[in-house]
C-alpha cells in the first residue's frame, strides 16, 4: 500500500465524513528547590484535588477536557490525561493541564520541569514527553484500505505539528523556561 502521496484538491471533502480526536498525556518531572528529583506526586494530586473544591468553576471546565492527572511509576513523575477532543480543543486542554500542575506544585514548594530524555532509554531515568493518540472513525461504515490512506496522508500534513509537540521542551512560546 503506497501511504504518502500529493493528495488532489478535490480530496478535502473526503475527510469530512471522518471524525478526528486527539488525546494528550503530557509528563513532567518534580524538582525541588535544589534541582533535584521531588518524590511527590501523589502530594500534587491531592493539591489539585484541593484547589478543584476551592474553585468548582475551575472543576465544571476542567472536567469536560481532562481526564485526570496520573502519577508515573516515578514519584517525582506526574501527567496530566487529556479526554480524546477535536485538534481545535487540543491547545485549550493542554494550557489548562499544564497550569493546573504546575499552580499545584508551587502550593506544595516544588517546580515543574518540562524537558524530554526522548529518546534515551528509561533504565534507570524517567522519561517526560507528550504521547499524541489520535482517533479516526468513519460513520456507519467500515475503513477500506483506501480511506485508511486517505486519513493517513491526511494527518501526514499535520506531521510537523505532531512532532512539535510530542517531546517537552524547555521553550514555550518562544521563550526559554
């Protein structure tokens, strides 16, 4: 099956009888104030947990964007989970993820690093990154071979996008962190 070609200007309005979501996780190591590991993770939870029955508002908003926050095997690893959305939610999900860790972790005097081993092996070192999934579904139909390389050189043009932001990086909007 050949995947990738230049796709003809009339092929658009064939993705329109797809749906598209997209899901994020989005890991982050915990330091302290000395730059080392910070095994508590689970303490974050629970700060977020508090901040949510503090801020119900906050909660009602979240809640129909992230599915949770997961501590890592790590204790100084956490993540945050997004529900599968439309790539026009994505970037909303992600900002109110990543705010919602990090306010947590300055309640409890710890920072947020966001910055990938990829791809070093993980023995013995967590790896942070971004995990996309993508989900494509085809309504009351099954996916013949050639939609499935329809919606394959469909995400392809969105390629750069997805590499950008599938590993941490310590510059966010163009600044360093």
């Amino acid at each position: 099956m050949l995947f990738h070609e230049h796709q003809k200007e009339s092929v658009p309005d064939l993705f329109e009888q797809y749906q598209v979501l997209c899901g994020v996780e989005e890991e982050f190591l915990i330091i302290n104030k000395n730059g080392t590991l910070a095994d508590v993770a689970d303490d974050i939870m629970v700060k977020s947990a508090e901040i949510f029955e503090k801020d119900s508002s906050l909660l009602n908003s979240l809640q129909v964007k992230i599915r949770g926050l997961d501590a890592e095997p790590s204790p100084s690893q956490i993540e945050y989970v997004t529900l599968p959305l439309p790539p026009s939610s994505i970037e909303e999900a992600v900002i109110q993820g990543r705010k919602l860790v990090i306010d947590a972790a300055k309640q409890i005097g710890v920072k947020i690093l966001a910055q990938s081993l990829h791809p070093t092996q993980s023995d013995p070192h967590p790896i942070s990154g971004i995990h996309l999934n993508v989900s494509v579904q085809r309504e009351g139909a099954i996916m013949t071979p050639e939609h499935l390389k329809a919606v394959y050189n469909y995400l392809w043009n969105y390629l750069p996008e997805m590499i950008a932001t599938s590993a941490n990086s310590p510059i966010y909007k163009g600044n360093l962190n």
